[in-house]
C-alpha cells in the first residue's frame, strides 16, 4: 500500500479564519480514514508538522471526508511530540551516552526497540506507542532489581529517556480522551481511535458538513422522518443542549446515483440562473428541475442505470437544492417542527443552531462553509432586491421555498466582525389559530373568547412581545378571527404573516410589501406611505406586520381619526403595556394623545423553568388602555389589565376589572351594540359563549386526536358558522338567546365533524 504522489498531493485553503488542509486522495486505493488505517495517520502526522496552521483536514475521494478543528489539535500534538523527538535523534542514540564496550551489546537491541516505537510506531499508532512505552517502563523496574551495579547507571539513564518519552504523550489530549478504554489494548487494534476520530462525510458536490454518524454516548430522546430525512434527538452527557441528527436523502444514495448526481451538477453548473429569473423563484425552480430531470434521465440511460420515477424525481430534487437552492437549510425548514434557525458568523466554525418545538435549543450535526453563506447571501440579496453590503450591513427578507416559507436576517461586516451571519424564523405551514394556542397552552379558553370578542368589536390591539415571543403568530391567529366579509389590508417590510394561505381559504386580503426601516433608500415605498394608501383603499381592517420606524405616526394617525371602521392591529417590541408606551412615545415620537387610539395591549413573554432549561410561550397580559390620563398612563390608571398570569396555575386569569364589567373599552363596544347596550350580563355571556365554543374544539380533539379540526379552514368554518348561527337565532328570537346559538352550533360541529371522517 502506498501513496501516489500527484501534481498537486495537497493545499492549504483559507476559510474565513481557518486553515484547511486539503488532501487529494483520488488516487489511492483506499478509504481516507484517521481511525481505520494506520498509513493515513502516518501520512496526516508527516503532513502537520509541514502545515502545523492547519485547523482542519479535508481528504477528497468522490466524498469529502472532513476532520474538525478538535480532531486537528489532538494530531498536531503527536505531530509536534514526533517533530521533537526526531530533532533529538541523536541524543536517543546508544552512542551519545558513551557506553562501556562490553555493554554495547547489552542495550543495543534495548534502544534500537525504543528508536522503532518512537520513528514509526508514533506516527501511525502513538496509543500503541504509549502503551508500548508503559510496558517497557514496567518491564524495566523488574531488570533493575537483577542487574549488578555496572550495569544499573546506564539502565538508570535509558529508563529516564523511556519516561521522558512517556511523560510527554501521558500529557497528550488523546492518550487522556481514551485512557479509561486503555486496559487490554493490541497494537493494531484500531477500535480506540473510532471513538475519537469520526469525519463528517459528504459527497463533494455538497460544500456544507454533515456529521452523519451519531454521537457514541448520546441517548435517544426521539426519533421521527421529515420527507426521506431521517431525524434523531440525542441528548448529550457533555452538552447541555440536546442534538438534533439529521441523515437526509443525499446521504442514503448508491454510488450510481451519487455518480449521476456529480455529472448532472457538472453539467447544470455551466448554465448559471440571471438575477432576473430569480425574480420568480417558483419558476425558476420549476425550469430547473424540468432540465435536472431530463439530464439525470439522459446520464442514466446513457450508462445503463434503471430509475423509477420516485427515483428519478428524488435524485432531481436533490441537484435543484445544491444549485439554484439553498442546500440542506431547505430539509431543516420542511421539519415543521423547527421554528428557528441560527447560523453565526465565522460560518464554518459552528454548527448550525435550531430551536425545536419539543427540545427548544438544539445543536445540529449541520456545519455550514463559507462558499454556504456567500452564496445564500447573494441568493437574498438578488430575491430581495434589497442591498447587503458593507454599506447595508442588514437585509431582512423571506425565504419561500416547497413546503415553507421563512423570514431571514442576514448581518455581515461591520456590523458583523467575523463575516456573515443568518437567522431564520421558519413560519407554519398553516395559519395558527386560537384553538391551537389552547392546545399549546399559550392561552386559556376565556382569553381567546375575549380576544376574539375585541376583534369582532373592531378594536386597535397591539401584539407585544420580546423576539421569539409569539407576537407575530397570535396576530396572525387573530386574522383567522376576523369575519370573511371584511377586506383585510396587510403591511409587512417582511412578509410573515400568513396572507397567501388565508387568501386561498377565501379572505378578501390583499398584502403590501414596504420598504424595511433597516434599509436606505430602494425602490421599496416607505412604510408610512403604505398606510397612508391603504386609507385610499376603502373601508378595511388594517394589520401592520410590526411598528418600529415612521410608520407609527402614519398608524396612530388614522386610528386617531377613526380612518378605520374596522379591526386595526399590529406589533410592536414590549414587554409589558407600559414599556409599549415607552417605545411609541419616546423612542418613536408618538404624541401621548395619539397614544390614546390604542385600545388593547397584549404582551407575550416566554416563561422559564425554575432551572432554566425550559421555556413556553405564554400570554402574559391583556390589558386595555384607558383615556383619560393626561401624561403618565402608568401613574394615572391609564393601563387596566383584563387578565393576568397567573405563574402557579400556569394560565391567564380574569381580573376583578373584567369580571365586574369595569372596563371602558368593552363598555365602548356594548354602546353601539342594541343588545349589549347598558346589559355587561348579556354582553359576558357572548364573551363566554366564545369561550365555550373554542373550548369545545380543544376539547374534543383531546378526545378523538384528530388535530386537523385545530387548523385554520375548521376554524374559520366555525367561526363563520357562529356568526351566522348567532344572526339567524337573533332574527328568530328577536334576542341573542345564547344556550340555543350554541346548540346549534354544536349541532354544525357535529355534522361537519362527521363529513370530515
């Protein structure tokens, strides 16, 4: 077995701040493998002390096979141990200690054994050779206590060079990371070395790195499938954070198919998309895998290998993802249990970061490279048409891809010092409604019955919340609150809120895209104009994805005036009505008076465990904002809160305020309502009527499991049946007789419930 030495046998590549050893191993005639084979690691030795730089090893044989920075260092510590011994060749020499004549013979085999373990055992084997050294070491303890005296000063001189030798490979990393497995050991017996070196393998068309063989020590916490990718949760004893293990399709295929992916990527990267086909992505995507398709096909027949049109169109998908695509970040956000993704800068350092519906924070077993991130970046950067540059150091935008859809936050230098960075908020597939937010516990039953009674009230509501709070997803929920009937007008600088798949279930909605208040300058219209137009655009509920720049003069504007008959919402970054107040007033230049269109402020916050390791989003107030405070809201009872959490029973509670009927803003509704109007008794029995009926969805799902009555079209199909329920029983009765509306619908659920089996 022997090395072929090439043109060019390796390089050194710089990555960001690392550098890479890449070894061209085309030509051998095996595996490039550290822990199998003992003439790689003698190779990697000898090829660390040319690069001691390197802080990574990449070998190129039809797969990639990576080893990580930690690996790296436990190499470059025999190569340097290896480098210092060999400088000292001499000094190991028989010779050099001036031996009597009649001893030579003696010692002569002794250290001829000890110039073998050191020049060759401890380049491929230096655990063999550490062992090795502690056998000689003992052996040499009982010599001593036999030899005569004229002997004993030279055995004293080679057993202090042994030590010498054993001390500094005691000292090593690796000798520590498997001295416990130590006892028994063979030379030859590789076995100790697959529990410290373990590459993460890819096919070369696939710049990112994939740990696909699962941690040793790590315990199973579950264990399910995303479209063909295999996904584990370890939990891991040196990490506080549980692993998320991902073993997609492209790591699963023959070496046929691998070989046909590798020509077809060859040949499709000759054609590069233009910036404008990427302008419609959907299409783009399409024209692709249209050509993809017919080319795999082509290669196929071409060298005789049978595909079957699952095949065929697998193996399509995948070249569509490693081109025009966005790698194996598509695969994590088809999971939908993820709901965020978090790639940092310097990318190829870390792996990537998900937070998991299950597990919350997770590590992945997916490092990212830098050709990764540039790409993506100028991917983003041309579907969004907005800048990323040194200049523009932010671009905030959304990622649409088969089967989700993401808004993405990209930073890059300055602002940024090690490069680029992502961060991605996987949005659901489906609106979420109030039922689900019960289910999850985000919310009780009371406080979705009075939230969606605000909503019917054509309230002013802002949505509050620190990053990650849930603020987007509930107004998202409240839209499927909303009645059909009303036009919904959204503005986002991002769009997240789920406007497309509401249109599809029959909302008259129509989104506006403005430009990001991040971004200078562009072809985008100003936020604040967005308002202003959607004013022009008749009678309407007005939903702005979030308030952070001059849009809140255009919003507070219109609610002030009472521009909008209907329901105005949006978001806005507090955690607590008070702290609303303070972002609105101050930082944004609100008038206090304009304020005072603010009807309700709901804030959501996570909760903790009492250890830290857990969260939950909750809802942590519903609070209405009175009118008659003059400078201080907070001082002058400004803030009445409606419902409170409640951290021992885990849920929001109802306040005096509410169940008295002390609120201004409910009072408002009942006065233009005939049948509420002076009556909170009738008015409380339609805000528990909707607490009944969503509580009876959660319910019965938790009987029957059937989760899709949560969703957003049984949803809205029961909304809308109460509302018409409601009406018909009203014209008939000539009053709002709860106890038959909500017979009736539940005769409705029933039946519906029924047709859906």
């Amino acid at each position: 077995m022997a090395f072929e030495k090439e043109k060019k046998e390796y390089e050194v590549i710089k990555e960001g701040q690392e550098d890479v050893l890449k070894i061209n191993a085309e030509s051998w005639t095996f595996t490039p493998s550290i822990e199998d084979n003992n003439l790689v690691m003698a190779y990697v030795i000898d090829k660390l002390i040319e690069v001691p730089s390197a802080n990574r090893i990449v070998f190129v044989q039809r797969r990639n096979y990576v080893y990580d920075y930690n690996q790296v260092q436990l190499l470059l510590e025999i190569a340097n141990i290896y480098k210092i011994l060999t400088r000292q060749k001499r000094a190991l020499s028989i010779t050099s200690l001036g031996f009597r004549e009649d001893l030579l013979g003696y010692f002569s085999s002794k250290y001829m054994l000890l110039q073998d373990l050191i020049f060759n055992l401890l380049r491929n084997d230096p655990i063999g050779a550490y062992v090795e050294l502690k056998r000689l070491i003992r052996g040499e303890k009982i010599t001593q206590k036999k030899l005569s005296v004229d002997f004993l000063e030279y055995e004293n001189r080679f057993m202090e060079l042994l030590k010498s030798v054993y001390d500094m490979l005691e000292k090593t990393k690796l000798v520590n990371l498997v001295k416990d497995e130590i006892a028994g050991y063979k030379l030859g017996d590789r076995g100790l070395y697959k529990l410290v070196f373990r590459p993460a393998i890819t096919p070369d068309f696939i710049f990112t790195r994939l740990m696909v063989q699962p941690p040793l020590n790590g315990e199973e916490l579950d264990i399910y499938s995303v479209d063909n990718t295999d996904i584990t949760i370890f939990s891991i004893p040196e990490d506080i954070k549980p692993l998320y293990h991902m073993n997609p399709p492209e790591f699963k295929i023959s070496e046929d198919k691998y070989e046909l992916l590798d020509l077809a990527r060859t040949v499709m990267a000759e054609h590069k998309p233009k910036e404008e086909e990427f302008l419609d992505p959907e299409r783009m995507r399409t024209t692709f895998f249209n050509i993809g398709r017919d080319l795999i096909q082509e290669l196929a027949e071409h060298r005789n290998i049978n595909l079957n049109i699952e095949e065929l169109n697998d193996l399509t998908n995948i070249l569509v993802r490693y081109t025009v695509g966005f790698g194996l970040v598509e695969l994590l956000l088809k999971d939908p249990k993820i709901q965020d993704i978090s790639i940092n800068g310097p990318v190829g350092q870390s792996p990537i970061f998900i937070v998991h519906e299950d597990f919350s924070e997770c590590a992945t077993n997916i490092i990212p490279s830098l050709d990764d991130a540039e790409s993506w970046a100028s991917k983003f950067r041309i579907l969004s048409g907005r800048p990323l540059d040194e200049a523009n150091p932010v671009l905030d935008t959304e990622l649409i891809i088969p089967g989700s859809r993401a808004r993405v936050a990209i930073i890059q230098k300055p602002l940024n010092p090690y490069g680029l960075g992502f961060s991605l908020r996987r949005h659901r597939d489906n609106p979420w409604t109030f039922p689900l937010f019960i289910k999850n516990r985000m919310m009780n039953p009371l406080a979705a019955g009075l939230l969606s009674f605000l909503i019917d009230g054509a309230r002013s509501i802002l949505f509050c919340g620190t990053r990650s709070s849930g603020k987007t997803s509930l107004l998202g929920a409240s839209l499927v609150e909303i009645m059909r009937k009303y036009r919904i007008i959204s503005i986002e600088d991002t769009l997240e809120l789920p406007t497309e798949a509401l249109r599809q279930l029959g909302y008259n909605i129509q989104a506006m895209k403005v430009r990001s208040a991040l971004t200078k300058g562009g072809v985008e219209v100003p936020a604040d104009e967005g308002i202003r137009t959607s004013l022009r655009m008749g009678d309407s509920s007005l939903i702005v994805g979030e308030i952070r720049s001059l849009e809140a003069f255009a919003l507070y504007e219109a609610m002030r005036i009472g521009a909008l008959a209907n329901v105005v919402a949006g978001t806005i970054h507090g955690d607590s009505p008070y702290g609303v107040f303070d972002r609105v007033v101050n930082d944004l230049k609100v008038p206090k008076t304009s304020f005072k269109a603010t009807d309700i402020i709901v804030i959501s916050n996570p909760v903790r465990s009492a250890d830290g390791l857990h969260k939950w989003r909750r809802i942590l107030s519903i609070t209405e904002v009175r009118k008659g405070w003059e400078e201080d809201p907070l001082k002058e009872n400004g803030f009445v809160d409606l419902m409170k959490y409640d951290p021992e029973k885990d849920e929001l509670i109802p306040t005096d305020d509410l169940i008295n009927g002390d609120s201004d803003i409910l009072k408002s509704i009942a006065g233009n309502v005939k049948e509420w109007a002076g009556n909170w008794d009738s008015l409380w029995a339609n805000i528990l009527l909707r607490t009944k009926i969503k509580q009876y969805i959660v319910d019965y799902v938790d009987k029957s499991k059937r989760n899709q009555i949560l969703e957003a079209p049984f949803v809205i199909a029961s909304n809308d049946a109460f509302h018409r329920i409601s009406d018909k029983v009203n014209e008939e009765k000539g009053r709002l007789d709860y106890d038959t509306i909500f017979g009736e619908w539940e005769l409705w659920f029933k039946k519906e419930v029924k047709l859906l089996s």
